[in-house]
C-alpha cells in the first residue's frame, strides 16, 4: 500500500502536464481555425480576405516553412545534446529520461513536418479558402 502512495504523486505531475500540453495545442489549433478561416458564412465569396492580400499568402507560407526548419534543426540539436549528455550518464533512471525527451522532441517535429500538408490536403477537399490559395507544404 505504501509503494502505492508514493507513487501516485510522481505519476500526477506528469499526467497533468500532458494534458496541460495537450490542451494548449487543441486551443492553439482551436485558435488559428478561427483566426485563419473565415466562417461559413463569408465562403460565399470566390476568394478569402486572405487571397485577396497582395503579400499574405506568401507571407504565411514563409512562415510555416520558416517555423518548420527550425523545428527540424531544434530536434537535431535536441537530440545530440541528449545524446551526448546520456554517455556521461550513470544513473538509470537519468538515461530513461533522457530517452524519453529525445522520443518527445521526435514526436513534436513529426507532428509539425505532417501538420503542413495534411491541413493542406485536408483543406482543399473541404473547400476551405486559406487551403485554396496558402500552401503549407514546407519543402
């Protein structure tokens, strides 16, 4: 019973904070739909406020590339520097965690090298405006 005890304050900490994170990417995608997309309503026109900018379109896609090349290059260095530090590392339980950031920073530059073009793809076969004219495939 007691093993049981002292468990349960290590395991909420954790807990809490993955889904803390994970309601802060469901309120930021949350966010960037409304902000990104006009409503149903405005579909009505042929081109979004967002097409019909002069420099706009292309803006958010440097953007989104420009962001994505950093996430990328953030993960290499994640990666060497948790490498490097985990063959200095004696103790078990360091090196387990050490692995556990390495495979959290691969799963956040998946989910932004993916994010780009599935929104792309996904936006065009439902008509969205900003998928008709903003590519956010990054390469």
């Amino acid at each position: 019973m007691q093993g049981s005890d002292t468990d349960s304050p290590q395991e909420k900490p954790k807990t809490t904070a993955r889904s803390t994170v994970g309601l802060k990417l469901l309120f930021t995608i949350a966010a960037l739909s409304l902000i990104a997309v006009e409503p149903a309503l405005a579909q009505q026109t042929s081109q979004s406020a967002v097409c019909s900018a002069d420099n706009l379109p292309g803006m958010i896609e440097g953007f989104f590339q420009l962001t994505t090349a950093l996430g990328i290059v953030g993960l290499a260095v994640v990666w060497q520097a948790d490498s490097l530090i985990e063959m200095f590392t004696l103790n078990p339980d360091q090196k387990k965690g050490l692995k556990q950031h390495k495979r959290s920073a691969m799963k956040s530059t998946v989910v932004l090298v993916i994010l780009g073009p599935l929104y792309t793809v996904a936006g065009s076969m439902m008509g969205l405006p900003l998928a008709q004219c903003v590519d956010l495939v990054p390469w």
